[in-house]
C-alpha cells in the first residue's frame, strides 16, 4: 500500500536533506511528518502515540547532529518511527512490524543509523554512555545522545548508568523525554521529582529571565554561559531542593524546555552540542501530540491497532460469534475472584498494568495491588519481602522482562523457598513486537533452578484453576505460571476454581503407534493436528503435561512404556526446554523411543504475526502432522491410507 508523504517530507532521503531546509520551514516538516505517521500507523498499525509526542525532537536532532557519525540512542524504541523516516525508511515505513518488514524498534541491522537495538527500558544511557567513553579512547570528536523516557528513567539501570557518567568525563547529552507515562501513567517518588521541576514557578520564571537577561550582556559567549550557569546552579538549590538530583550525580542540568518548540529545541540542542562532560537536557512533551484522542487517552493509543484517523473509531475484527478472551484478561478477572476470597492475595506488576490487567485489581482493590514502575528487580525482591509476611503475592510480569530479574528470582525467592507467584504474560512467539519481546526462554531458566514449581495452561479455565491451586496455604514454593499473549480457546471460561494436583498431567485422548506430549496452549495446535491425522487413518494418542517441573513421572512412564515414537511440543526454545526435559527423563530410566521436539528453534525469530511465526517455526497444527507421518514413516502412512 502506498501512502504519500507532503511535499517537503517526500523530498527527505537522509538527515542531510533535512539539513538543506532553512530553519523556518522545520515547524511545515513536523506537521507532515506527524500527519504521515498518523495515516500509515492507523492502516497498518503499530505503536502510536509515544512517536507522536517526539516528532519536533526526532526533527531537531537529526538537523543538528551529524548522524550517523554522531549516535542517538532511543530509549525502548516505541518513539523511534519519526527517526526511521527521517532516515532513509520513509517509503518501507508501511511494512512496519509485518512479516519480513521494518521492525517496529531500532535495530542495527537494519540501518546505520539504528546504533543500538532496543526493546527493553533503560538501556539508553549506559549504551550511549560506552559509545561515548570509546570514542574518547578512540580520539573521534562523535557525540553520543541518549533519549530516555521519564517511565525508563525509574529502572535501577539508568541509575546506575547515570551515577558512572558523572564521573567518566564523558562527553555524551541525556535527553530526559517527560511526559508523564511510559505505557500507563508514571508512579513513584521520581514522577513527583520531575514534576516539583517543572512545574515551579518561581524557578522557571527566574532561570528564563536569567537566560535572556545574559544574552544581552555585551561578554564574551564562553564567559556568559559559564556565569550563567553558576547563577543557575545557585538558584537550583535555592528554588527547589530536589533540582540538584542530577546535579549530585555530577551531570549539568539544562531545562526543562518546552519539546514541541522546534525553533527553541534546535538552539538548545546546537548549544549543547558544544559544551564538554556529561549533561542532561530535561524537556517536556505530550504522549500523543497532534492527536487529539491520543493526547486525552495516552494508554488507549500506545498501540490502538487500525482505527479511523478521522472519526478516532478503533477498528475492530468482525466476528459472527463470541470469541474467547484474552488470557491476561482471564488472569485480571481472576486474580479479583480470589483476592476477594483470600485476604493475603497481593499484586505486583512493573509498569504493565494494562498490559497484564492487574488494573483490575487496582481499581477494585488499590491497598493491594501495587504498579512499581519498570523496574523487574525490585518486583521480584518486593514479592518476595511480602512474602516473608505471609502475603500471596501474584507478581506478574512479562516473559520477556523476567529475563531481567533473574538474579533476585534465584537469591531473592528460590533459594528461601518464598511461595512467590509469577504470572508470566506473553509467554511463547508474541507476534509483531519481535525478537525483543518473545517469550522464548522462561522454560529453560527456570527449569534449572531448585524449588520451582513451573506449569502452562491450555486454555483459560486451566489458567484460572492453576492461579487458584497456586495461592492455597499448602504451597509453600514459587510457582510460575506462563500463558501467551492473545486469546484463548473457550468462550464459556468463568467455570468454578479446582485444585490442580502439583506435577500431575492428564491423558486427553489414547491412541495408537504414537504419542503427542504437549505443555501449555500448543495443545491446541495438536488437537487441530489430531483430528486432521484422523481423517487419514493416524491415530496419535494425546497428553498434556499442565507441568515442566516437576513432571508427572506416572504419566511419563505410562507414555514410554507403550509408544516407541513420540512428539513434543512447545511454545519455547527447545534448548533446554519441555521437550529437553522429556529426553532427560527417557534417558534417566532406559527408555529408548524416537523422540521430536517442536517449539521455538535455536535462533532469533523476527516479528510477524503469530500464524507466520508458528508455521516459520514448526510447530502450527501442520508441522505437528508432519512431524507425526515422519516419525510414523512412509511404510505405516501407506498402511493406513490403503
């Protein structure tokens, strides 16, 4: 699909056109470039307003930085589609996040000017930050820029990157993009922080009158800025306490600037660019800018799908019937069920409210469900100081972003048998986000670790059965629950709670010749594979496991001892995963059947939608067919379709 971007937009092939244009027609750029985003993102689809809310900024900085040579860094990537056109990837934005297109986030591989692959919060500084410290050891005069948002600056890593660029002498520019939000609204002492900045009056007046005031003065510019900025240093600590923050880590505080000024924003940025050391320039923006109901629900149009651009009516698929509901919604009405039943319930999410539907809960219960903003670490080590107090605490967080609290699930949890829950969303390919957001690895980091339970539902009422066996007084161990991202499979799913026995599976279907193990929603898949292989005189028996560890060895020895030929299937790597966890149990007890193990491949699965990632990957309800005719082999297929 073509899509025609406006008369100075469409002539821009890199930032060097951008640099032909006088200053005064970069206000007609912005406008054309926010409007083609707005008509390509609500056909196509994609993440929406957090671009929106940096359009001038994307504009200034490449007009005034040389890049490539000089290297932005965007924090997470969602507001990275301005900088994709800018750069060359105007006419391929269309494909963006489709199978075998643009990715959604800043990727190197795909452009130079995409110097470092995002996905994840708070990575900006300290990458930007060792950009910076080589090209001093390097001698190159490059500037490197981080441009994070006011939700990544809460994670500990930025912190910390923060904290070693103040004294690396490093000469690099933060760019603190403040609008109040990351997917929901900030939460936290920093939110609170960031707003005593800019909202102080007295500060902004007297710092706006100073900068103007020495302006005039008839000194040399150096001598001006310096004096200036002492004054400004003075008058920090003076107005507002809590502005020497920044100042305290030894970076140079300018701002807050307005960051839809794209006239004052270019100044600052050109002086800025010639001021040595480590430096942080505070603006201040709206998620969603140009757009009027984005601007008034910023979490709604993070990534609204298709939508009218004109009435703002979000397309909806058409459906004939009731669908299933999505899994994270089954786990938010849920979680409210059993709250409501056992007062030592708790929720816990690192900025994924919405995402993972604990808003539920916090609507309905504020006193016990907790956004902490991003920041995985502290979820986990929080879950597990509640805890100790004898709270049930659901920690929910995405598969993908536990990667990044490993340590504390091990030190913090498993290790003092603390009977944390984890709620692990997307778990499994999660489709157009990438590589950066697929849950391919929770199976086989956990299953490593002493005193895990780890189970995966098939469908939603195992999802609600497993929440409900997890926070009975019995469990005394962390027990992690993965489900994928989008629907499930029953549309008739709010059935009674039942316990589920710990590590007991359950035999959906005998059968002959050959065995169909599967752990979680892939049992599906298998189900659809069944009843085609029926229809061709293959009979494949069916079990699912419900859990990875510990196993149902009973049901393990039933399977080995009358199937020689068997199948797994996963929605993970199967490095070290479900089918790895099979193949050590046969080889444990002698068992000598052919196994095949289908789930995620030892590579990187680009993004796509789910029906093209499960076929690429082997394992959709056709490859799983085709796995069983090879295993069964050509002399059997011929038998049973005689």
């Amino acid at each position: 699909m073509h899509f025609e971007a406006g008369p100075l937009l469409k002539t821009i092939n890199s930032p060097e056109d951008l640099k032909k244009f006088p200053r005064e027609k970069l206000h007609q750029i912005c406008d054309e470039l926010r409007q083609y985003i707005i008509d390509v993102v609500s056909v196509q689809g994609g993440h929406f307003a957090s671009s929106l809310g940096v359009v001038e900024l994307s504009v200034a900085l490449h007009y005034v930085y040389n890049t490539p040579y000089d290297q932005l860094v965007w924090d997470v990537g969602h507001q990275a589609y301005g900088h994709k056109i800018l750069t060359g990837r105007r006419d391929h934005f269309s494909t963006n996040r489709k199978y075998k297109g643009m990715s959604g986030f800043p990727k190197r591989s795909e452009s130079p000017y995409d110097t470092f692959g995002v996905g994840h919060s708070s990575t900006s500084i300290s990458a930007a930050l060792g950009m910076s410290m080589a090209a001093k050891y390097k001698g190159e005069n490059r500037k490197s820029v981080a441009i994070i948002g006011d939700g990544s600056m809460t994670a500990g890593m930025a912190f910390e990157a923060m904290n070693h660029a103040g004294v690396a002498d490093s000469d690099m520019l933060i760019i603190l993009n403040d609008n109040c939000m990351s997917i929901d609204p900030n939460v936290g002492a920093l939110k609170e922080y960031l707003t005593d900045i800019s909202t102080s009056p007295t500060y902004n007046k007297f710092r706006d009158e100073l900068w103007n005031v020495m302006g005039k003065m008839p000194i040399g510019k150096n001598f001006t800025r310096e004096m200036a900025s002492k004054v400004e240093a003075g008058l920090k600590g003076v107005v507002s306490k809590s502005s020497n923050l920044f100042e305290a880590l030894q970076l140079r505080y300018f701002g807050p600037i307005d960051g839809h000024n794209i006239t004052k924003l270019v100044d600052t940025l050109k002086d800025l660019r010639e001021i040595p050391g480590p430096k942080i320039l505070h603006i201040l923006t709206v998620k969603g800018k140009g757009y009027e109901l984005a601007e008034k629900d910023q979490t709604k149009w993070h990534a609204p799908g298709l939508f009218d651009k004109l009435t703002g009516e979000i397309i909806k698929k058409k459906v004939d019937a009731p669908t299933p509901p999505k899994y994270q919604d089954v786990f938010g009405h849920s979680i409210v069920e059993l709250a409501e039943q056992n007062p030592h319930i708790m929720g816990v999410t690192p900025a994924m409210p919405s995402g993972s539907s604990l808003k539920f809960m916090m609507d309905a219960m504020p006193h016990r469900a907790f956004d902490v903003g991003i920041c995985e670490q502290h979820a986990v080590t929080l879950s597990a100081g509640l805890a100790t107090q004898g709270m049930k605490v659901f920690c929910n967080i995405y598969s993908s972003f536990m990667q990044r609290a490993y340590d504390q699930v091990i030190h913090d949890v498993a290790l003092q048998k603390l009977p944390v829950v984890f709620c692990l969303d997307r778990a499994g390919l999660v489709g157009e986000d990438g590589p950066t957001h697929h849950g391919c690895y929770d199976i086989a980091f956990f299953r490593c670790i002493p005193n895990m339970i780890i189970a995966a539902p098939m469908n939603e009422q195992e999802l609600r059965n497993l929440m409900y066996t997890a926070q009975l007084p019995e469990m005394e161990l962390p027990f992690v629950i993965r489900y994928p991202r989008g629907e499930g499979v029953m549309v008739d799913w709010k059935k009674p709670f039942e316990q589920l026995p710990i590590g007991k599976g359950r035999k959906l279907k005998d059968g002959k010749e050959i065995a169909i193990l599967t752990l979680g929603h892939p049992g599906n898949f298998a189900q659809t594979a069944i009843r085609n292989l029926r229809s061709e005189g293959i009979d494949p028996a069916h079990y699912d496991l419900r859990f990875v560890k510990p196993l149902d060895e009973a049901l393990l020895h039933e399977v080995f001892q009358q199937y020689d030929k068997i199948v797994t299937v996963e929605d993970a790597t199967v490095i070290g995963g479900f089918g790895s966890a099979i193949l050590e149990f046969m080889n444990a007890h002698g068992y000598q059947s052919q196994i095949k193990i289908l789930g995620i491949p030892d590579a990187v699965v680009e993004h796509g939608s789910l029906k093209e990632l499960h076929q690429e990957c082997h394992y959709d309800a056709a490859a799983i067919a085709d796995a069983v005719k090879t295993l069964l082999g050509k002399s059997v297929l011929e038998e049973a379709l005689a």
